[in-house]
C-alpha cells in the first residue's frame, strides 16, 4: 500500500479543517449574535458560547500540533505532560469520557507520542456514547533495542469502529480508499512500518483495545 505524501498530508490537512469547522463556525455565529444582541443576559451567554468556542478551538489546534505535526519547539523526547494536557482536554470537550493514565518514565520519542496521540483519538471517536479511555505507555528493551510500548483501550456502552480505519491500522486498506477519516491511522501505520515497528488493534462488544511497538529510531 503506497500513497504520495503531499496526497497524505492533503487528507490530513481535510480532517484537521472538518475538526475544527464545528468550534470556528460557533466562534463565527457567536460573533453576529454579539453584534446585534442588546439584552445584558443575553450578551452574557453570548461571551460564555464565545469563550467555549476558543478553547475548544485552542485545544484541538494544540493536539493536531502534536499528532499531525512535526512537534516544533521539542526535542527528540517529549515530555508527558505535553500529550497527557492535550488528550485530557479532547477528551474532557466530550463530557462523558474519563481518562486513565498508566505512563512510565517522564517522557518518550516524538514517534510514540504521535503514535499514542492518533491511537487516543481513535478511541475517543469509538466511544460516542462515552465510557473509559486507559492509556499506558512504556519504553522497554526488547531484543536488545529500545523500544516504545503503547496501549489504548476504549470500553463503554456502545463502541463505534470504522472497519476501514482498522484496515488502515494494520495495512490492508486499498489507496484509492484511503480518506480524509482514514487518513490518521495511515500515517501511524506507515510511521510504525518505516521504525520496523507494529500496529494492532481487537475489537469486542466491549472494548476497542489499540496497541503499538515502536523501535527507538
């Protein structure tokens, strides 16, 4: 499965601009009610919806930094604090979503917290009815070389899974396929191939579990 990478970065630049149309658009409208609202309640709640709307805004502009970026401003390792901030507040837009974390060590390479950054969002999309979302990550020697471990799982009452974003996942997806939805779990896989690394994921009624072992570059 091969596809050119401005045809990548296209389809991820589609998905970044489809996530954020919601939180732009609500700034937008906010913006015009504003403007012609003269009641002191009214107003009120109109900066309410504004605020929300700039953060929700801000915070998936500093995810998408991180998961579709280069990760400017880091170095090859990145702290935890950077992608726990983020997920926690993707997650936390939702309401009906709890966050565990399980992270060894203070920080790992830019390829596993783009990795694990793409796995969370997955998992946040599967659980639309919310539920739990456990993040665990680890570096561990195996076979003599580095290696990062990561593991997402997403329970909760109903699980919505594209197929196709597991056919993504683990390679088996047609490039004339591939979408602006799959684009993300794409970009993984190819990342994990090139490291000589893995990516899984086992769907149950219960539970969509995502995994990925990445070697140190």
């Amino acid at each position: 499965m091969t596809i050119a990478s401005l045809e990548l970065a296209s389809l991820l630049c589609s998905r970044l601009c489809h996530d954020l149309l919601s939180p732009v658009g609500a700034l937008s409208n906010g913006l015009e009610l504003l403007a012609d609202e003269k009641d002191p309640e009214m107003r009120a709640r109109c900066f309410e919806l504004l605020e929300q709307s700039a953060r929700a805004s801000a915070d998936k502009l500093r995810f998408f930094r991180l998961a579709f970026g280069a990760g400017g401003g880091f170095g090859e390792m990145i702290p935890w604090t950077e992608p726990r901030a983020v997920v926690d507040a993707l997650a936390g837009a939702n309401g009906r979503i709890t966050v565990n974390w399980a992270l060894a060590g203070e920080a790992m390479p830019k390829s596993a917290v783009k990795t694990l950054l793409n796995l969370a969002l997955i998992g946040i999309e599967a659980l639309v009815r919310g539920g739990t979302l456990d993040i665990a990550a680890e570096m561990r020697d195996v076979d003599g070389q580095a290696s990062s471990e990561i593991v997402v799982r997403a329970a909760g009452a109903r699980i919505a899974f594209d197929p196709t974003v597991g056919q993504a996942l683990d390679g088996s997806l047609a490039p004339a396929a591939l979408s602006s939805k799959t684009a993300p779990a794409f970009m993984i896989q190819q990342l994990a191939a090139g490291l000589g690394g893995t990516v899984q994921y086992h769907l149950s009624a219960e539970a969509l579990v995502l995994g990925a072992m990445l070697p140190a570059a």
